[in-house]
C-alpha cells in the first residue's frame, strides 16, 4: 500500500518562452497532436499513425521551429488521458528526457450546461486548456494519475485476474442455476465435486429427464466452471509460494502484516499493497473501493471490540438509513487505519491480530 501521492500540482513551474507543451489525444487507430510552441503564432495540430518515433521526430521538429523564432527549448511537456493504452508511452517518452503526464479523464471539467459536441479536435483543446493550468499551479483543472513502472503495473495482474476470474466463476453458476430454475429444478447446487453425475438423475415436476440440448449446456458450463475454479486455485497458490519465498520483500512484508488482521484475507490484503495508492474516491481505483466497502461489512463481524467498529454503531445506532452511508466513511477511516499500520507499524485500537506466523 503506497503512500498518496500529491500529483495536483506541477512539479517545475512554468516558463512559458521554454517550454513546448503538447496533449495527445489516442485512439486504436490514429494519435491526434495539439502542440503549444513558443514562438509560433499558431497552434499546430497533426494526425499521426500509431507510432512513437513519429510522434518524437514530431516533437523534435516543433522544438526546431521554435529554435528559429528565437526561443531554446528547455523542457517539452507531454500529456495525454489515461485509457486503453495505458502507461507504456509515458514511460518511453520520459526515458527520452521528455516529459510525460497522463491524465485521470474523469478529473477534467467539462461544460454541463448543455449537450456538448465531442470530437478529437475538441478534446486536444480541452485537454491542452487543463493540462496548461496544471502546468501553471492550478489544482482545479486537473488530476495526474501516478505513472507506474513495468514491474509495477506486472505485480497487479494476479489479483486483476483472479476478480475476473471469480466475477466469471459466478456468472457461470448463476446461468446454470437460471437454467434449471427454468425447468422448474431448484435446489441443485452446481459448485458440488459430483454436481456433474447427479444432472443425469435431475428431473422436472413433471418427471421429465432435463432435455438433450438443455444438458449439453449444463455439461459444457459445468466443464468451464471447473476450468475456472482451477486458474482461480492456480493464482491463489502461486501468490502464497511467492510470499513464502521472499516473506520480508516489501510488497510481500506488507501482504503479510495486513493479513493478520482478523477479517482480512490474504487476497484482500494484496490487493490493498497493489492498488492501495489512490485512496477511496470516486474517481480513484474501483476496486478499491469495492474491496474496502466489503472489507469494512466483513470488519464489523470480526472486530467487535474495536474503536472503528464502535464509531460506526455510534452513528447508525439511533439514526435511520445511514447504514449505507456511514459504511464508506467506515472504509476511508479503515484503509487510513491500515496504511498506518504497514508504513508506521500502528496497530488501529482495539483491533485484534493473528499470531505472527
């Protein structure tokens, strides 16, 4: 769990006779160039294909006109939206002593007094208008997302994985479920080890055996849920072998510790190290938020006794549907708990451990 980090402001003020400034707008097809070039009256804006070298010599060549206008470049500023591209582009930009932003698309204002036209050329102007106040100082025009490093952006995918897989574990067992509810079969629990000899012996209230077709979906679902479950167990077991190797590597001294609380598992505390470093927002990382707003339900059954536990029934105790409510101010209070206990060793009052393993 990383600490939070302060990226609302720019970090070198802004020397706008120095400093070429340009936005990206991506897309799977073509990258959009919005360019802000000392020196040069007008806004240069260049479609390019899918390709970063093109996109530097593009840079290079706005860095030469301003040369010729009388203005050194110092610094080149880049920023684009955070999306399907993710990170790698800000990574290679930046190892090309360019600097690179991505910015987190929801912090951008936009007009909301009426239907609002929307193309690239639009959103280059709009992302160059945010990212020139950001530059500035200015916290309100935008946010940046932290800019993680390959390994990084590796360690999340075990945990990104397995809420995939579980998500579809459970979509796969509520279909077959909906299926024989359709027959009139309830009751029939597809997770059992001999779920799949006991769909022969099914039978509807009229006595009839599940139709042909009906049972060849059965069996092929039966046979994917089995599928599933067995990456799910592969992950699992992977990430405790990892732990058990290298217990007191950062990442992993952290898993551990938080794992001892009574009512956090290791996935959870996993996923709290690996994508613990936006917060609880609105606009921060969802499955933080899901995480930690299951993870606080789960914290007022097994920590009873603690002082987080007794805020929250203080509050809710005589006040009518604030259960909702209050369970997220839980969370935001529960994971600033946690963090303190990983980086400060802080033990959150009245909260119980496991023994140290």
């Amino acid at each position: 769990m990383q600490k939070l980090n302060d990226l609302s402001r720019s970090p070198n003020p802004l020397d706008p006779d120095g400093t070429l400034i340009a936005v990206i707008e991506l897309s799977l097809s073509s990258w959009l160039v919005a360019g802000m070039v000392p020196g040069v009256e007008r806004q240069p804006l260049k479609k390019l294909a899918v390709d970063e070298n093109a996109l530097l010599k593009l840079l290079n060549r706005w860095r030469e006109e301003a040369a010729k206008a009388g203005h050194r470049i110092k610094r080149i500023a880049v920023a684009f939206e955070a999306g399907r591209d993710g990170f790698w582009l800000a990574r290679w930009l930046r190892a090309r002593d360019i600097e690179a932003h991505v910015i987190h698309a929801s912090s951008v204002a936009v007009s909301r007094e009426h239907r609002r036209a929307k193309t690239d050329r639009l959103d280059t102007e709009l992302l160059k208008r945010s990212f020139l106040g950001w530059l500035r100082g200015e916290r309100d025009h935008c946010k940046m997302v932290a800019i993680p490093t390959t390994q990084d952006e590796d360690a999340k995918r075990p945990n990104r994985e397995h809420e995939s897989l579980v998500g579809e574990q459970s979509r796969i067992v509520n279909r077959m479920k909906a299926t024989l509810i359709r027959l009139g079969i309830r009751g029939f629990n597809p997770k059992l080890k001999k779920a799949a000899e006991r769909l022969d012996g099914l039978r509807t209230p009229e006595g009839e055996p599940i139709p042909p077709n009906t049972l060849a979906e059965l069996r092929r679902d039966m046979v994917r849920r089995r599928l599933v479950s067995d990456q799910i167990r592969q992950i699992e077991d992977a990430r405790l072998e990892r732990l058990k190797q290298a217990p007191s590597d950062g990442p992993h001294a952290m898993v551990r510790l938080l794992a001892r609380v009574i009512g956090v598992g290791v996935e959870t505390a996993d996923m709290l190290v690996q994508e613990g470093e936006k917060g609880l927002t609105r606009s921060g990382n969802a499955r933080v938020r899901r995480g930690m707003i299951q993870l606080a339900w789960r914290f007022l059954m097994f920590q009873k006794d603690s002082t987080l536990a007794q805020w929250f029934r203080t509050r809710t105790e005589n006040a009518r549907g604030t259960r909702k409510t209050m369970i997220v101010a839980l969370a935001r209070k529960l994971l600033i708990a946690l963090w303190r206990l990983v980086r400060q060793g802080v033990v959150p009052d009245g909260v119980v451990l496991r023994p140290a393993p």
